[in-house]
C-alpha cells in the first residue's frame, strides 16, 4: 500500500480553480530554495490552491503486519449533535501520539479540535492497522493515512451536503465543523450544514477513491505543524483521574504478584506456600510454568503467584514463600568478566558488515592511527509506571486490560496462552505510564491472563513491584565498540574501522549465533555519514545470557556514543575546531549511496525505502549548523566549562545537539543548557517535539552518568531507584532549547521519540571533555569528574 | 471504629495498620490517582498530604495516619484549579503523566509552606520525585509560575 504524499505535476485535476491564478511549480522552486539554503521555505498560495492532489510516497508501513488502514468508517464516528469521536490506534507512553494522529483527521476533515473526543482502540490490527507503538514509526508511518482518512471523511460530508443542495460537491466547503455553500464565484455564502446535520447522509456513502482525494496545503492547516495543541488527557492527568493500567477495577478483583527465577531460565524446585497462606488477605497461590522454548520470545518467566485482597497482602505473602530455584546455565554470567571477554574480542577482525575501498591499506599507509574502545552496560527502561495488567475470564472470553505499546502482538498470545481463538481475547489498552521499550513485550500480560485462568476466570492485577522491572527485564544490550581511525600525512582521515561487540535484540527471537542483525547495523554503525574512503564495519560474537530488549534509541547509545566521542577524539588529537571536524568527515553535499559505500545487500533504512528516505548529508549538516548557532558555539566560556556537540541521522530524522558543561569546584558536572535541532520533515505538533527533546536529553543525562545493570551469578545486582539510578531535579539539563526545522512542503516525515538520545550522549561526553579535558570511555561514566 | 480523613471524608479502617497508607487508599477507597512507583520511598509517585505535609503514602502507614487528614490528588482541588495543576496545564508539563500527581502533590506542599521559593529551594524539595520522561525542566518552571500566581 503506498502511503506517500508527493505534489502530482501532471495529472493534478483541476478542482476548484475557481479564482486560480498562474500554477507555480511549487516543487521545483521549493526543491531549488532546498538545496541551497536547507531551511524554510514559503510560497504563497492562491485561495484555489487551498487544496492539492497528491500522490501517497511509500513507507515502511508496507512491511509491517497488517501495514495501514485509512477507512473513515474505522476511524471517525459523528453524533447527531455534531460530537466527533476519533480512534487513536497507537498506544500512548507520553509522546503525544494519542492526540497527534487524531489531531491530523480532525484538520483534514475540517473539523473543530474543541468538539473531538478521543477513543482509543483494542488490540485489533486487522481493523486499524498496525499497533507496534515503537521504533518512532507512529507519526512516519500514519501521518498518510491519517491524513487521507481525514480527506475522505471530508469530501463525505461536502458529498452529503451536496446532496441536500443539489449542487455540485465542488460549491461545498468543509470547515470549521461544517459545509458552507460557496457562491459561483468561490466566495463562502451564508448557508451552512453542520458536522451533525450531514453526519447520517455522508456515513452511508462510499469511502472516495483515493486518486480522488484533494488534500489541505500547508497554508490551509489548522492543526498540522501549528503551535501548542495541549494532549487530550491533559486535565485528566493533572488531577489524577488518567486511566493507567493499574487503574482498572472491576468488581470482585484480587489483587496478585509474582515470584520469578531471579536467573534467566532458572526454575522452581520446590515451593512451600504454608506461610504465605496464612498472612491476612492472602486468598491462593499457584505456580506458573515458564516458557521453556528458546528462543524465549515475550514468553512468561514463570514462579510463583501469590493473589490476596489488596496489592500488600499479595506482597506480603509473597515475602513469605519458601522456593527453592535451579538456577539453570545462565547463573555463569558476570558483567565484569563478560566485559572483558567483549574487550578481547573487539580487539580481533570480526564478521566483515560493510567494507568500502582499501580499509587494509590505508591502515597500513596511515602516519599515525587513533584506537579507542567505547564500553557501556545493560540498561534497564524502568518507566514510572511498573509493569501491570488487569484480566478476568468470563464464559470462555478473555477480557484484559493493559498499559501495552504493541496490544495485537499480545492479544495473539494471550489467545494462545490461553488455548482460546483470538476472537474470544480483547485487550483494552489503557495509558502507559512510560514505555521505552519495556512494554512492547508482553510476559506481565500473558501473566495476568493466566492467574485469572488458573482462579477460574476471577479478574485479577498483576502487579510488579519497581524491583521485579528492574531484575527480570528486557534489557538494554551491553556493548564494547571499538573505533580506529587511520590518519595520514596531512591530518586527513584516510580510514575508519568500527568493531561492534554486543549481544543482539535478535537472540530473544530467534537462535542465538552471538552476531547482530541487520536492524542494529543500521542503527549508526554500518550508514555513518563519514567521507571517508576506505571503511570497514565489523561484528564480533557476543552471547546473550540475559533477555536483550528495547530501550529508547536503542542500538543507536552504544554506536552513537562511540563514534560521535571518537570524532571529539580526533579532533583534539588533530587540533581541529570538534564542529568543523565534524562537518569535514561529513563532507560534501549528498544523498549517500549504499552500494557505492559497501552498505550491506540487506542494509535497513529503520525499515522506510531508501529511496523516499535517503540519508541526506545537507540535512545533517543544516542541524548541526542550527545547533551550533544557537548555542553561540565558538564563544569564550569561563575555567571547567565547555561544550560539546554530536549529530546523527536516524528513524528518518536529522539531530544534532550541543551541550554545555560546568564543572563545579567539587567536580560534580552540571548541564546549564542545551541546544538540539531536529529536521524531521513534516510534523504535527511542535510543542510535544519540544517536549520528547527536553525529555530525551534528560534520558541521553540518566544513560550519561548513573544507569547501569550489572550481573552477578547470573542475577541483576540492582533493585530499585536505589541503586539504578536516574537523573532527578538535582542534576538535569536544566534548559534544553529545541529548534525544530521547517523542512520544505513534501519533506517525508521521520521519526521523533527515538532519535533525540544518542547524540545527545554524545555531545554530553565531549562537552565534559571540553569542560576537563577527562574523556568518557565507559557508559554509565559517574556525575562527578 | 478508627478513621482517617480522606479528602475531607471520615473512611473506616479496620485491617492491618501495617499497611502502607498508599494501598488503603488505592485498593481500599479506589483513589487510584495516588501511583506505586518503588514501594521505596524513592521517587514521589505515591506523594499525598498528611496534615498538609507532603508524605511517600508507600512509607506511611495507615496506623500513622489514624485520626489524622489526609489529602490525596482527587482531594486537592475539586475541579482541578489548584494553582499548581493550572501551571501545569499552562506549561504542559505531563508526557506519560504517571509521576504527575505525586509531582503536584509535592509541589503543592512546597508552595502552601513557601510561597516564594527560590530555585534551589524548588530543587531541594523535587528532588525526591522521580520523572522517566524528564519533565524537570517544565516542572521547574510550572512550579515558578504556580508560586507567582496563575
């Protein structure tokens, strides 16, 4: 399904040319403007071109499951009194997109923002479309279809109107919550239906084709791309009434947690549950078996559940099992020496990912070669809101309610779990109190389902406590990546080697062979936007011994950190201002090439085609320029302050953010402000672009200074906030300035929530560096220099 | 019978004064809008008033709050117009908005004790509370806004 909206230049029909004025070829002039400036362009637009025909450009929604649905008869619902209700499909964890995608029909469609409510839909993709609430895909993949849905729903309503009229569709006008009635001459008569009126006559007309679909210009948004349109559940929120998943109650609930095998694949022995009994409140206890098959998917850990009357009595009782664990293979992993074998690895050739030009040779001929290696621990994404789900079972019929970012996934299991046909399953998503990754897995699901199934269908909540999320996650991967670079006479860079040592996300799905896939190589290591000559990527092996996961930004910490430090690195060594370093590897203005550069056959784009989505270097240069000027990069700052800057492209975006440093008297380092810049082409709504910016920087601060997972014997040595620690109050970026860039119209629209973290991991590592002249080789590195 | 104050109502308790007040309040009355965040002590997300001052309902017992007032985020403002949640709606402070009530808990108390308070002073006070989001920049600011009047 092509999804992709670019201006038709020939076959444009011409629908509503009723005052027109000469045809700009608004692309051409804008495609010019583009390349020489990279920034804002405006071109004025006639009333005639208040609409325009375009054709969809595709996206990696076509590769997705159940890829995209635009129907209005899915998505938009109108009341006799004019309420319009919207369908948000994607899950909401605090980047807006509840309200931003919504926000995108009600524009087309010409509706009135103040009269929409939001409804959100159940684990169903074959109704609505892909649910995978990750990877930055939301806004890339359904901003199209979002809008054609909208096109449609208005050219029903203009339809019904004209019917009623009895004139053509093209004298009626969508706007405001309404149909006007134009004169012949294009101007808006004083005759007008309501959104409501005509609701019953345009829901009993065929959805239009879409070649048919007349789409707003930019000019005409009212929504789209305009100032701070507040998220839908905001008031709610603010007075504590936001439906969260542990929010759900019904009647007769009991309340449950679990006891899991602190080591991967470990197993109850023996159990005694006697004690845990007899604590108050305590109604039962059952043993869960966990998933046994490997690889281990979104499968259950199993243990022990302990359900009572309340949330403390399941706790206490919890507290009072007596189990017994076989710890299984997995007790043998230890951090420290896990690390050290990474190390070892990294310093030999590994698996050839991409190879460009003579990398041998011109390490052989280099004058002098830089080497760094770049560590980082496991993560854990530890949202505020601790895994939960709520489920009960009646007459055979599965009814869960969950914070889920991928509810159909999860509803396909549950079935399966369950032995029920999916039809018999419905999951509710409700909020998610953060995500980051954790919640697109679906064990604490699964979970629920099965203590209802073994209470005989009594609903239940199954509640991990902070220390369950911390030790029994997916977790962040840990990673040592190895930077070489081989400079010549002149002080160019004549080569690059980066080696990559880091167990993959791949191994929780599929047989371990200890090697990354391609979704991680095209996470900032195989496309580096380097004009380099000879380049080599390479993989050394590295098992999984715990379950690898998502974790915002993903492979992007590990390989961004990494690269952006080692060109701060270089740049020192060098003598070279870091940003006009920077902007020199670069190099000159171009779309890259992937075969030209020994990209891999099977490189991934963060899944969108190549071809709509090139790796544009006069983007990535125009928001490192951006960014640097706003920051007032090159001014004098006093003794033990700096700043540093690190840029990359991904899920489709351009960012690059320079952060400043102060380093106090007792060496605690503090982060005054920070500048980022994003050009992540069309967006929707520019102040939760702000928001998810400032809120990756204080992530990229967390990632920088204090979290980090280490293993013992097989188990995770942190348990709570304790001792996983976060940025607080006390030491975050304490003004993130975000500039988001007004890329030209028809710019496709990249992703948002996922790409603000690593380069700003790396900018904070070279501003420390700046402010001490200390450099950050190992993730999570202290706050205090 | 025992009794706590809940958001200016007389609520009977009878079980295990051991409880944390956090799950009498959520599991017990359904006020759900006080969250578990650590069980700890922490990070703030279970933030309510006792006698007007700012407590982890995790870490408070329900024998501690035994004939005392309690106010939890449904009790702060009837209709929501606490200065400090119109400050936060002004700035759109939230993004997941699962810290939020016991962020504004917490700034509430701040303000009710100090209604001019410095930015170290703000900081002191929210340190406590824990945003995964990285709202602090806004929280900061909201709560400036709150203490000048919205």
């Amino acid at each position: 399904m092509l999804q992709y909206f670019e201006k038709e230049q020939e076959s444009a029909p011409k629908l509503r040319a009723l005052s027109a004025i000469a045809k700009v070829d608004r692309r051409s002039v804008l495609n010019g403007m583009f390349a020489a400036t990279g920034m804002l362009v405006s071109v004025r637009v006639s009333p005639a071109e208040a609409l325009e025909h375009l054709v969809p450009y595709p996206t990696g929604a076509a590769d997705m499951p159940d890829k995209t649905v635009a129907d209005p008869h899915v998505f938009v619902a109108i009341d006799p009194d004019g309420l319009v209700s919207i369908v948000a499909h994607r899950s909401e964890m605090g980047t807006g997109i509840r309200t931003s995608l919504p926000m995108v029909i009600c524009d087309e469609m010409g509706a009135n923002w103040e009269r929409v409510r939001i409804v959100q839909a159940p684990g169903d993709e074959p109704r609505y479309g892909n649910q995978d609430t990750d990877g930055s895909r939301s806004t890339r993949h359904f901003i199209q279809p979002m809008r054609q849905c909208g096109a449609a729903m208005r050219q029903m309503l203009e339809a019904a109107a004209a019917a009623k009229w009895g004139v053509d569709a093209s004298l009626c006008r969508a706007k405001n919550h309404q149909v006007i009635l134009l004169g012949k001459d294009g101007s808006e008569t004083s005759t007008a239906l309501g959104f409501g009126d005509l609701a019953a006559g345009a829901m009993a007309l065929p959805v239009p084709a879409q070649d048919t679909l007349l789409y707003k210009t930019p000019s005409e948004f009212t929504l789209i791309g305009k100032g701070a349109t507040p998220i839908t559940d905001l008031r709610a929120i603010t007075m504590g009434k936001a439906g969260y998943g542990a929010d759900v109650r019904l009647p007769g609930m009991k309340y449950a947690v679990m006891s899991r095998p602190v080591v991967l694949g470990g197993k109850v022995k023996k159990y005694d549950a006697v004690k845990a009994l007899k604590v108050p409140g305590v109604e039962a206890v059952h043993e869960l078996a966990g998933n046994e098959t490997i690889p281990r998917k979104f499968g259950i850990l199993g243990g022990i559940a302990v359900v009572g009357n309340s949330t403390y009595a399941a706790m206490r009782g919890r507290d009072a099992l007596e189990i017994e664990w076989d710890d299984g293979p997995n007790v043998s992993y230890d951090s420290v020496a896990f690390d050290k074998e990474m190390t070892a690895t990294a310093s030999q050739p590994g698996k050839v990912i991409r190879n460009q030009g003579d990398p041998d040779s011109a390490f052989a001929n280099a004058k002098e070669i830089f080497s760094a290696d770049y560590h980082a621990q496991h993560m854990v994404q530890a949202p505020m809101e601790p895994l939960v789900a709520v489920a009960r079972i009646v007459d055979g019929k599965a009814e869960v309610w969950a914070p889920a970012q991928s509810p159909y996934g999860a509803r396909k299991d549950i079935a399966a779990a369950l032995k029920m046909p999916i039809e018999n399953v419905t999951l509710h998503v409700t909020l998610l109190g953060g995500g980051f990754g954790r919640k697109s897995a679906w064990d604490f699901i699964i979970e629920a389902a099965l203590v209802s199934q073994k209470l005989g269908g009594t609903p239940v909540l199954m509640q991990w406590t902070r220390e369950d999320d911390i030790r029994h996650g997916y977790y962040h991967t840990v990673s040592v990546e190895r930077i070489e670079a081989a400079i010549d006479g002149s002080g160019k860079v004549t080569g690059w080697r980066h080696r990559t040592v880091a167990p993959s996300i791949i191994s929780t799905f599929k047989e371990d062979d200890g090697y990354s896939f391609p979704i991680e190589y095209g996470m900032g290591f195989v496309n580096t936007p380097f004009e380099i000559p000879n380049v080599r990527c390479e993989n050394g092996k590295a098992m999984a011994h715990t379950r690898i996961g998502w974790f915002r930004s993903v492979s992007t910490i590990p390989h961004t950190f990494a690269v952006q430090s080692a060109v701060g690195e270089l740049a020192h060594k060098l003598g070279r201002d870091p940003k006009d370093f920077l902007l020199e590897l670069i190099g000159s203005d171009r779309k890259l090439d992937p075969k030209a550069l020994g990209f891999p056959n099977d490189f991934w784009n963060y899944g969108d085609p190549y071809d709509a989505f090139p790796i544009d270097t006069a983007r990535l240069k125009n928001v490192i320029n951006l960014a640097a000027a706003k920051a007032g990069w090159g001014k004098t700052l006093p003794e033990r302050q700096g700043l540093g800057i690190a840029a990359h492209c991904a899920w489709s975006s351009y960012v690059a953010t320079v952060v400043h440093v102060a380093i106090d008297a007792d060496g605690k380092i503090r982060i005054p402000e920070a500048t980022t810049a994003i050009d992540c082409g069309l967006y929707i709504n520019p102040e939760r672009i702000r928001a998810q910016l400032e809120g990756a920087a204080v992530m990229a601060t967390s990632n920088t200074f204090y979290s980090g997972i280490t293993f013992k014997r097989g188990a995770v040595e942190q348990s709570n906030f304790t001792d996983y620690n976060v940025a607080r109050m006390s030491n975050y970026p304490q003004k993130v300035n975000v500039h988001i860039v007004d890329a030209p119209a028809g710019t496709h629209t990249g992703g948002v929530g996922e790409p603000g973290v690593a380069p700003f991991v790396g900018a904070l590592c070279n501003a420390i560096f700046a402010a001490s002249q200390k450099r950050v080789r190992s993730l999570p590195a202290g706050d205090t220099i | 019978m025992p009794t706590i104050s809940i958001n200016g109502e007389n609520k009977n308790f009878s079980g295990d004064p051991d409880m944390p007040l956090l799950w009498f309040v959520r599991d017990g009355l359904n006020l759900t809008g006080t969250k578990f965040g650590c069980g700890a002590g922490v990070c703030g997300a279970c933030t309510v008033h006792v006698d007007g001052v700012a407590v982890r309902s995790c870490q408070t017992t329900v024998g501690q709050a035994l004939g005392k007032t309690v106010t939890t985020i449904e009790g702060l403002s009837t209709t929501g117009d606490h200065p400090v949640q119109r400050a936060w709606r002004q700035l759109n402070v939230p993004q997941c908005g699962f810290c939020q009530a016991g962020q504004i808990m917490q700034a509430a108390a701040l303000i009710a004790k100090n209604p001019d308070p410095s930015d170290a002073q703000i900081v002191e006070v929210m340190d406590g509370n824990i945003c995964r989001c990285g709202c602090y920049q806004r929280i900061h600011e909201a709560i400036r806004l709150a203490a000048g009047g919205v």
